[in-house]
C-alpha cells in the first residue's frame, strides 16, 4: 500500500501511518517469525488485536484508492488496492460463506482457515507461514503490474472474483483439499520407513 501510494503522490499523513503499522508490525514479527532460531512465537495477537489491525489495514487501503486531498488527480485505482488486499479479505468472505453454507454461526471459530489448512497438509508452521506470505506477494505484484501496464480494469474484476470463488470452494472443501495436500507426504514417509526396515 506504501510502495503504490507513493508512485501516486499519497498524502504524508497517510504514508506517514503506514510507515508506523509496517514499523509496529515489523516488530511484532522480529519475536514471532518461525523458523530462524524461534522454535515457536512468543507474543499472541488476539482476537482484539487482530480485529484492530483489520480496520487499520481496512481504514488505510480505502484511504490510499480516495485519498480526501488528492482533488481531481487521478489516484490508484480500487482496484490495484484490492489485489494488495486480497488474500485477507477473500479469507474473511470465505469463512462467512462457508459457515453460513453449513447453517453455522459466521462469526464461530473453526479449524478450517488457510494456516490450518496448510499445516493439516503437512507444512510446519514456518513453512505454511511463508507460503501465505508469497501467496500474499504474488497478488499485490499481479495488482501493481496490471495497473502498471494499463490492463483494463473490468478484465482484473474479472480475474480478482475467479480468485475469489476459487478461494471459497476451497474453503468448503478445506478437509478434502488438506488431505490431498498431506497425501505425498505420506506416500514418502511410507516409502522411508520401508527402506529403514
């Protein structure tokens, strides 16, 4: 949101609170981060604090697409935002759908979001951390490109919402798709203790 606001000309108090989460949320992830020497992370979000950094998150991407002081120029398009913002909120939709689907309360939680999904499948929890975090790269890079090279906006709409039905027929098949995940792993852990026997 940063990198675009700026090619756009954002308004300093907006870039200037970006830079304040980023820097927060850089620290947050300084002691939490698996996989260096963590064995596992020592601080908790919570509920609160997660909810907080949506509407943050929420709050500063509306506000980079329609800046208040940007006038008649042209800024960065709803667009280019949403595929920086994509990942999250196609998490959230999927949740409600899927538990609305199943005749469940769509705020219950459950054990069927991404980071489970992935670590069911056999990830560690490093692993399934860092594949969210590419998956979260690659989109933001597929909205900053598009809008860099000018591809028309109602073909992205079109693309961002296949990803977004894609994403929740996932999320209904959420134990179906861990299982497939999980399957070659299995298949050579089989194979290794045959061998060691």
């Amino acid at each position: 949101l940063l990198y675009v606001g700026l090619i756009d000309g954002m308004d300093t108090f907006i870039a200037l609170a970006l830079l304040a989460l980023i820097g927060a949320l850089l620290g947050f992830l300084a002691w939490n981060y698996r996989g260096f020497d963590a064995r596992q992370a020592k601080f908790f979000l919570g509920d609160s604090g997660s909810m907080t950094l949506g509407f943050l998150v929420a709050y500063l991407a509306i506000n980079t697409a329609m800046d208040p002081y940007a006038g008649n120029r042209a800024l960065v398009p709803p667009i280019t935002v949403a595929w920086i913002v994509a990942l999250p909120a196609a998490e959230m939709l999927a949740m409600i759908f899927k538990r609305l689907v199943r005749g469940t309360n769509p705020m219950a939680p459950d054990q069927t979001h991404l980071h489970h999904l992935l670590m069911r499948g056999g990830f560690s929890p490093w692993q399934s951390v860092t594949l969210i975090h590419a998956l979260l790269a690659s989109l933001a890079l597929i909205g900053i490109v598009c809008w860099l090279m000018g591809v028309p906006q109602w073909l992205q709409y079109l693309m961002l919402i296949g990803f977004f039905v894609g994403y929740a027929f996932l999320s209904l098949y959420a134990r179906r798709v861990a299982h497939f995940l999980a399957r070659p792993r299995r298949s050579r852990d089989h194979r290794v203790s045959r061998s060691e026997s």
